[in-house]
C-alpha cells in the first residue's frame, strides 16, 4: 500500500522544514517577549505534524499528497494565528485544526466508497432539511452562530459539504428521466434546484451573503457535470437560455436588492475610511505596509482591526510576513484543490465531488481575498484553513476529506448486486 | 538587521516553495502507483476490437457512438448510449443503457452480465473483446 | 475518461480564473500601494525643490528655516495637513513619500523628491513687492511651459501650522492665479483674436468707429468710455491702445461678427458660456479654471459688456497667461505649463521627467502674428517708459469687483525674446488702496528672472 516510501520521507521531511523555517523567521523578525512563547510554539507545531504523520500509516490510502498539503497548510495556519499582534500560541486555533484534520479522515472514511452514499442518498437530503431547519429556527440575521459552551458553531457553513454529496450523488441517476405531462423531468434535477433555492432563500433571510456565491457556484459546477454526463441531453440552446435566465434574476436581484446590500456594493472605502470602509481600507494599508517581505510576525497593526484573523486574513498575513508568502499560501490551497488534476478520480461522482469542493474552496477564497482588496464587495466570508472559525476550519477539513475520497476510493460491490447471476451455464467459446 | 529580516522572509518563502514543489512530485510519483493500483482494482482489462484496444479507465464506462461517449463505436448499428460497463470488487458488469439493438454476450442477449477475461461483447454490429491489458510496448 | 476529462477541465478552469484574478489584485496592490500608504497614518514624506535647488516644503519637518521663508509658496506649494487641497503637496503627496511596494517606508535617508520648475527667489522677490496689497502673479517659459512664479497675496507660512486660522486674511488658504477674476480690459485680447480669426486681419484693421465717450448701443443701454470726452474715430490698434469701450460694443454688433462665430471661437479658446459647467486644467494635479462669459445677444448690454471683460465674465489669471503663449509663439496653441520638472524616488531614481505640452489649437497663426503685432506696439507705445529693458507685448485691465466698490489693476503680457520668453499675468485687487501698479511689479518680475537665470 505505501507505495513511494521515499517521497513520503521526502515529503515528511520538508513540511517539517518549511514550518521550521517559518519558526526561524519570528524567532529573528518576530514580536515576543520571550524565546519560550516561541519554543511552545515550535513544539506543538512540530508534534502535531509528526503525530499527523504516524496517525495516517493507520489509513490504507493511495495517495497521501493531501494530508501532506493539509497539514503544511494548517501548520502555517497555527503559526500565522499564533502571531497575530505578538507571538502567543494560540491554543483555541490548535484545537480547531485537530477538530479539522479528524473531520477530514472522516469525510474520507465517509466518502471513499460512493455506491454506498448514493443509496443513502435520501438521508443526505434530509441532513440538508435538518441543517436548513436549524439555521432557521436557532439563528437570526443579528447572529449566525449558535452558542454551546464556549464554542460557536455556524449551521449554514455545514450545509456546504452535505450539499457538495447531494451534487455528487444525484449524477447516477441522471438517466432515469419520467414524463411529466408533456415535459422530460428528471427528478434529482428538481429536487436539487429546489435545495439550492432554499438554501438561497434561508441565506437571505438570515442576511447571509457571503455563503450565497459558494452555493451558487457549488450548484452551478454541479448543474453543468450533472448535464454534461452523457445521455442527460441538454442541448446547447437550453444552456443559454438558463444562463440568460440566470443573469437576468442576478441582475434583477441586485438592482432591487435591499438598502443594506446595495449600499454595500457601492462603497468607495476611501471616502469612508472610519466608517463601512474601514476594514477594507486598513487592510489595503496593512499589504501596502507589509511590501513583499513583510514588517515581521506578530509587528502589524492590522491586529487591532475587526475581524483581522478570519474576514481580512489575507492582508493581516500579507502585512506580517509579506505578500511574497501570502500568495504561497494561497498557491498551496490551490494546489490542494488542483490535486485532481494531477491525479485523476477514478469514478465521475468523485470527479463531480472534487470539482464541487475547488469551486467552494476558490470561490470562497476570491471573495475573501478580493473583498478584502476591494476588487469586490466585501462579504463575510473565510479563507479555508487559514481563518479562525470552528466550523469553517471542520468543513473546510470535510471537504478535502472528500478530495482524499477521490484520491483513494474503493469500488465495492453492494449487498444487492452480490445475489446476482452465477456463473453462466453455457458459453459461447470462439 | 534590514537584510537579515529579508533573508529569513525568503527563506522561509523558499523553505515553503521547496515543500510545495516535493509535495507537487509526490503527487506524480502516486500517479503511477494510483494507476498500478487502479488495475489491481479494475482486474487489468480493456475492450479490444480487430486492432484498437480501449482502455478502462474509470468505474463507468458509457459506450456508444455519441462524441461524449468513454468509448466510442461509430457505426450506425451502435446506439448513441449502448451500454454502461461498471466495476466493484474488480469484476466488471456490463449493462443495456436503453440501446435499440441491445448487447450480446458470447451471442447471448442480455440486458445485465458480469463479465469474464474473453468474453466477447457484440453491440450493433461491433465486436468486442473482452481480455487482460496487453502492455502496448510489449506487442 | 472523457467524463473524468470534463470535471478535470472545470477545475482546471476555475482554478485558472482565480489565478488570473489574484495577478490582476497583486498588480493592483503593487501599483497602488504608495496610494494606500498615503491614506494611513504613517508618512515619511520628502522635499519639494525650486529649480536652483532650494526648499519649498519639508516633509520631514526637521529642517530649519529662516522665518516667513516658505510664505510666498505657501499656497501654492501648500502642505500635507490637509487644509488646502489644490495645492501641489496636497494633490503630489504620494510622490513625495518616501515609500515603494519593494522597499517599504523608509524611515530615514530617503530620497523621495519633488523637484519643481519655480524660481523662489523671484517669486519672493515678487510676492514682497506687493507690499501691504492682495493679487497675485503668474509667470511662464511660453517656450517649455516651465512655471516660474506663481505668487499670491496674502498667504501663509505652512511651517506655523493653523493654529490661528481664524485669523487669516480672506484668501490666504488659495492660489489666486487658479481662480477665475473678472478679466476687466485684457479680455479685449480674446476679443481681438476673434474679430481676426472671423474676419481676417485686413478686414479688421479696414474698420473704424467713433467714441463720443459714451455709446448708446441698438437695444438702448449705454456703454461709457473711461475718458468721457472720447476718443474719436480709432481703427482697432488706436482702440486697443485707448482700451475703449464704445468701439469693442461697435465691433461686437458689427454685422461682420456673426453671433455663432463668435460663441465657437471664445469656446474653442476654453470659455464656458451662459452658466455651462466649469471647466477646469489639472496643472499637477492643481485644479486650474478656465473661463466663462455670457454670450446671448449682441445688441445687449450683457452680451457687450462680456466681451469686453465686465459683468459676469470670469477668467483666471493662469489662463490669460496661457493664451498669451499661443500669440507669443505665434502657432495658436497654448504652452500647458507644468510645475513638476521631475520626481525622485526612494532610491533617488528620477522618473516622471516633464515634458513640454501643446493644447489643441485655438486659433489660426496669422490670427497670433497679427494678435502679437497689436499687444508688441501697445507695449511699445505705452510701456516702454514704466517697463524698462524688455521688448514687451503687453495689455493692461481695469476690473470692476463687487458690483463697481473696488476695481482691480491686471497686466497680461509676453517678452518678446526667444532667449527670454516669458508671459506673465499680474493681478492688484482694489488698487485704490495703494499706489502699487502692475507695472512696477512687471518689472519687479522680469528683472528677477532675468538675474537670476
């Protein structure tokens, strides 16, 4: 099963390297008051990493590229959360990312074998109608998190990865079409635009934006794989005319979009520096602070900002360690997210699944990034990974969960199949 | 102290280039051996007809003479979605997708069958063998 | 597989998409940065040179100076408090930071500069030949469009903060030459060159009128000559000399002057007409008006009385002096002047090197050699005694400002030199209340520049 022995040694090694170096750089350019922050730091880094990599021995996988890219990623995570402001080991974000990396092996454990998910898929659908039901009754445009304890959790984000599956395994059963009156219907269709349309709907009521655009564009990658499986026969002129249909509500939306929101998408943060563009503004400054090389970890003032450690992370890291490693940060999500095409998926649902979660991790990631950078309006959303947030780093560690499942998956017959034809009587000899 | 803040920013840059690049080549070192196991999985077979042979390549093969079609038989007598070869537990099973002139299986018509190493599939008016991969540089 | 192929390429393609958007934003972020650094607190801010070299704005605020030595350029040059906004440091300031993408901002040593066109010396000299009296003076190269004095009087030493703004004189906080003045006498200038370009030079010099010293125009209003006994029959060279009022009123109805003709070419020349928008020349980043006037009938007073140079009509004094450039150079395009001859960066690098600019052109060259030889002999004829040394093209105006309770003194003129080409344009509010004339200053003016180039 372990197939390249040395590369995974190789591969051990340098993310070890890549986050000793890291370390190296805030212990001689870093904020902190004493080399023991820095050595607590190091240490449960450097654990976490090794511990991740004995843990995965135990799983039988193919490939391991993944949780080698994911544990890079979320390592730099931890240093960069650490040194927000001055150098602090950030136990809380620690947490998140071990919640994060078993959320992962579970959603691999969950999805590897996709004839099993796409016969359960009825309780996929009804996991969606009791996530959309909390959102709904537990929280308000005011707060979208729902309080346990000490920790908060955010429905609507676990509403991504379940729709990710109910994308994913409606693609069987595209030919199964049944005629409705004198129209062709194919019922996963309907029943996947109405799940889409209702989680739109939840997510305006609870004045949710940010998320819109990933569904969306979660569904639309969906949509288009769903009718491109052959026999769906979609023809091209039907294409256009739900693309049309399409931008013409976009465009409706937004022309009679509400006050707040319109507001939102014309506001020019310079004129607005200490009001609605402050954040905007103070994160441009932050990049524009922190040049290619950054001022140092934990020397920024972006920390002093609303929401500088998940909505503007992006310039909160950027001023503290330079855009240089910002942009490799980002390169590794997209490499993450690329894997597929290195490596292709051996059936069309994992294939579907993987593209589903790229487009949720970029989508994501562009709003993020250029709503920060005002290329766009700036929403709510977070950076998968980097971000502090418990329920964004657990979907986020879900969704590449299901990326692995397409690295890795098994092909296992199902209980029905398996009374099938014996062996048959005659044969035809040539 | 100003170009030593540098060189620790871009070694720490490079220190990630470097590991992102070793992460990139292990991903294509576990191209092979995902294939290799890919055929572990998928038993080694392939399609073959008089001098083609069609590799299987993935856990649902769809042939017909449609352009998006995994493998594709242009020839008249072949509906545009035929048939639909499945794998689990490494054996393969080929199914009638709605075709007009339904599959043979070593003559027999079937609308559902498990396969076996040279089985000879008859869609329309194409005939295909069913057999271990030849490695093409050996022939 | 060719489906698996699909999903791969849709990856592929999204993937691709942000790439191509996180190029765009790094593009954006690095080319707008020293943008984003001006917004925040944090500034190093460098020098603003004259053409010899000498200070006009520290940025750093550590240098020493003698006291009122920044009190000519004051509001011209300005500063980065944010008090005066059209001046050069507040619309430069990102120049002058001492701050890039690559280098950061650098706390000391930085070389970031602005290194202007204007002689300090000569606009001191200038701006204290006013003595106790408001105006302003703007002077050009007509041949690079070099600017080398641009003085306003009252103005402030930016190095004494605005502590006591309540007490600064009406317009302190503005460069005067950037705002629109009643023209007064020089707008016989523009009127001259459209009577030519209309008519033609011959046509025009064929033309005489008679002035009694008063003009009782077709609809019934009456136009008065300063000299109430009148001038007599003048051709036009005779009237511009006498600056008479009765015969431009004549000209104006003359039925050679058709009313749209004269509308095009007053618009060609940049004014505004009949309460259109304004218009303004950015200078640096200087916002600059340009001219408006009211043109609506020409047998009415208003109409009359616009061309010439009263009522409602407003040119600012870098205009006037624009369009002597064209007549100067005798080509009808004006020189834009600039202020800026280079920037320096961080590293002391120069970029943003200034380069000599033409408008579009406003009137044909026989219309400015004909222009040039009406403004040369005026000069001659009536200059050559109060400014001496200089062959001089010059046109002087009387403006009457809040209603006829003060008049305001402007003298608009060229140097006929090619070695020595300046136009200039020199304003002295309510000069009643002084004995200054704009000649003394012209020559204040011309003598500096000459010694000290």
């Amino acid at each position: 099963m372990y197939a390249n022995p040395i590369s995974y040694v190789f591969s051990c090694l340098f993310v070890l390297i890549a986050h000793s170096a890291m370390l190296c750089n805030i212990w001689f350019n870093g904020k902190y008051d004493e080399p023991r922050d820095i050595a607590i730091l190091g240490a449960a880094v450097i654990i976490l990493d090794i511990a991740y990599f004995v843990v995965i021995l135990a799983f039988k996988q193919i490939s391991y590229a993944l949780d080698f890219l994911l544990i890079l990623v979320l390592g730099m995570s931890i240093i960069f959360q650490s040194c927000f402001g001055k150098v602090g080991f950030d136990v809380k974000h620690y947490i998140t990312c071990i919640v994060c990396l078993a959320a992962c092996k579970g959603g691999y454990m969950l999805c590897r074998d996709h004839k099993l998910l796409q016969d359960k898929k009825l309780y996929i659908y009804g996991a969606i109608g009791v996530m959309v039901l909390i959102t709904l009754v537990f929280t308000s445009a005011e707060n979208m998190w729902i309080e346990i304890g000490s920790f908060t959790l955010q429905p609507s984000e676990f509403i991504k990865p379940l729709f990710v599956l109910a994308c994913a395994t409606s693609i069987a059963d595209q030919q199964k079409k049944h005629k409705v009156l004198i129209f062709n219907v194919v019922y996963e269709n309907i029943a996947l635009f109405g799940i889409m349309a209702v989680i739109c709907l939840v997510q305006v009521k609870s004045h949710d934006y940010g998320s819109l655009p990933t569904f969306l564009s979660i569904y639309t990658v969906g949509f288009l794989l769903r009718i491109c499986y052959p026999k769906a026969k979609f023809s091209k002129k039907k294409l256009f005319a739900v693309i049309a249909v399409l931008v013409v509500f976009v465009l409706i939306g937004l022309k009679y979009a509400p006050d707040y929101v319109q507001h939102r998408l014309h506001v020019d943060i310079w004129s607005d520096k200490t009001g609605d563009g402050y954040q905007q503004s103070q994160a441009l400054i932050g990049i524009a602070n922190g040049g290619w090389f950054g001022v140092g970890p934990g020397k920024g003032f972006l920390c002093h900002v609303f929401a500088f450690d998940n909505d503007i992370v992006f310039a909160t890291i950027s001023e503290e360690w330079g855009l240089l490693f910002a942009l490799m940060m980002v390169l590794t999500i997209i490499i993450m997210a690329a894997v597929p095409l290195i490596n292709p998926t051996r059936s069309y649902f994992h294939g579907t699944m993987s593209a589903c979660v790229c487009a949720a991790f970029i989508v994501q990631m562009a709003l993020n990034i250029f709503g920060s950078c005002n290329l766009i309006p700036f929403t709510g959303v977070t950076i998968p990974f980097i971000s502090t947030g418990g329920s964004s780093l657990m979907v986020s560690g879900l969704m590449i969960g299901m990326l692995m499942a397409g690295q890795s998956p098994v092909f296992k017959a199902h209980e029905q199949k398996k009374q099938e034809d014996p062996e048959p009587a005659w044969r035809w000899k040539e | 102290m100003e170009s030593l803040d540098l060189i620790f920013c871009a070694v720490a840059a490079a220190a990630l280039d470097i590991c992102i690049f070793v992460l990139i080549i292990t991903a294509y070192r576990e191209k092979r051996s995902t294939k290799k196991n890919w055929r572990q999985i998928s038993s080694d077979m392939e399609l073959a007809e008089q001098d083609k042979s069609y590799e299987l390549g993935c856990d649902e093969v769809l042939i017909g003479r449609h352009a998006s079609a995994d493998i594709r038989l242009p020839d008249l007598s072949v509906s545009r979605y035929h048939a639909m070869l499945t794998v689990a537990n490494g054996v393969w099973t080929i199914k009638d997708i709605g075709s007009k002139s339904g599959i043979f299986i070593n003559g027999e018509l079937t609308r559902e069958a498990v396969l076996h190493e040279n089985d000879i599939i008859k869609l329309g008016n194409r005939r295909l063998l069913f057999r271990k991969r030849r490695d093409s540089r050996v022939r | 597989m060719k489906s698996i192929k699909r999903t791969q390429r849709l990856i592929s393609l999204i993937i691709m998409l942000f790439i191509l958007g996180m190029a765009v934003l790094v593009f954006k972020l690095v080319h707008e940065s020293s943008f984003y650094m001006m917004n925040s607190d944090k500034h190093e801010l460098g020098f603003v040179y004259d053409r010899s070299g000498d200070v006009l704005f520290d940025g750093t605020g550590e240098g020493s100076y003698p006291d009122n030595y920044f009190l000519d350029v004051g509001n011209i040059i300005g500063d980065d408090s944010g008090q005066m906004n059209n001046t050069l440091v507040a619309n430069n300031v990102e120049k002058l930071n001492n701050y890039s993408f690559s280098n950061g901002l650098i706390k000391d040593g930085g070389k970031a500069a602005i290194y202007t066109t204007l002689d300090h010396a000569s606009n001191r000299a200038v701006y204290n030949a006013f003595g106790y009296q408001d105006g302003c003076v703007c002077a050009y190269n007509y041949k690079t469009g070099e600017m080398l004095v641009c003085a306003s009087v009252p103005s402030l030493d930016v190095t004494k903060g605005y502590d006591n703004i309540g007490s600064f004189l009406p317009g302190t906080l503005l460069s005067k030459p950037m705002l629109g003045t009643v023209p007064g006498s020089t707008q016989k200038v523009s009127t001259v060159i459209t009577a030519l370009e209309i008519m033609g030079s011959s046509n025009l010099y064929a033309k005489s009128y008679n002035c009694s010293g008063k003009y009782i125009n077709r609809t019934g209003d009456s136009i008065d000559c300063h000299n109430i006994y009148g001038h007599g029959t003048q051709n036009i060279q005779e009237a511009f000399e006498n600056s008479c009022n009765p015969f431009f009123a004549q000209l104006i109805e003359d039925d050679d002057m058709p009313l749209d003709r004269v509308m095009k070419q007053y618009e060609k020349m940049g004014y505004v007409l009949n309460g259109g928008e304004s218009v303004f020349y950015e200078i640096d980043g200087i916002q600059c008006e340009t001219a408006s006037t009211t043109l609506e009938d020409k047998y009415q007073f208003k109409t009359q009385w616009g061309c010439i140079g009263q009522g409602d009509t407003l040119v600012s004094p870098m205009q006037l002096m624009m369009w002597e450039s064209a007549i100067a150079n005798e080509t009808g395009r004006m020189t834009m002047p600039y202020f800026i001859d280079h920037v320096t960066d961080v590293k002391g690098h120069i970029k943003d090197k200034a380069k000599t600019r033409y408008s579009d052109k406003l009137f044909s060259e026989s219309t400015a050699s004909a222009a040039k030889q009406i403004l040369l002999t005026n000069g001659a004829d009536k200059y050559s005694y109060s400014i001496v040394g200089y062959n001089v093209g010059v046109k002087s105006g009387t403006a009457q400002v809040d209603e006829g309770a003060h008049e305001n003194s402007l003298l608009v003129g060229f140097v006929d030199d090619p070695s020595f080409p300046i136009a200039f344009c020199i304003l002295i509010e309510n000069k009643d209340s002084g004995y200054l004339t704009t000649e003394q200053i012209a020559q204040v003016l011309l003598d500096n520049l000459k010694n000290n180039n």
